[in-house]
C-alpha cells in the first residue's frame, strides 16, 4: 500500500489542524522538518472540518488549509466537510 502525505508549515496556525488530522487518522505519523510539519499515512489520509472546528472551537473552512500547506501527494477529495488524500480514484 502507497503512503501520501501532507505537510504544513509549522506553526501556530497548524498546530490544531495537526492534532485533528492526527486524531482522525490512527496510523499517521507526524515528523518535524525544519520549519514544517510532515504527516505521512498508509493509503488514504482524511481531514475533518468537524474535528478541527472541535480543536479550535471555532467555525473552519476547509479551503483555509491552503494558507499554511507546503506540499502534499496523493490524489485530492474534497468538499465542505472533508479533505482526503489518497491513491484510489
């Protein structure tokens, strides 16, 4: 199975979209570039607007990743709710 992954500039900003991202994603793995932060996963990686509303206790729009996001590989899913990343069409 391929892994994908996503990495953020490491930051104050990042850090709850981390922790959801992480949350949500049992097998990822998070390391720590210099000035970035990498999340690696086997096969499919999601990211859930509710869980990073739930981290900041604030409203979250998914498109707001892209202010703080570097890189990414994996082919993209998206809607409202949910951001994924994997190798499967």
């Amino acid at each position: 199975m391929s892994s994908v992954f996503i990495a953020f500039q490491d930051n104050e900003e990042s850090r709850p979209v981390v922790d959801a991202i992480l949350a949500d994603n049992a097998e990822a793995v998070a390391t720590y570039p210099q000035g970035l932060v990498k999340i690696n996963a086997p096969g499919r990686l999601v990211i859930r607007r509710e869980t990073i509303e739930e981290q900041t206790g604030q409203r979250f729009n998914l498109q707001q990743l892209h202010v703080n996001l570097v890189t990414l590989s994996g082919y993209i899913d998206e809607d409202d709710d949910e951001f994924s990343l994997s190798w499967e069409h």
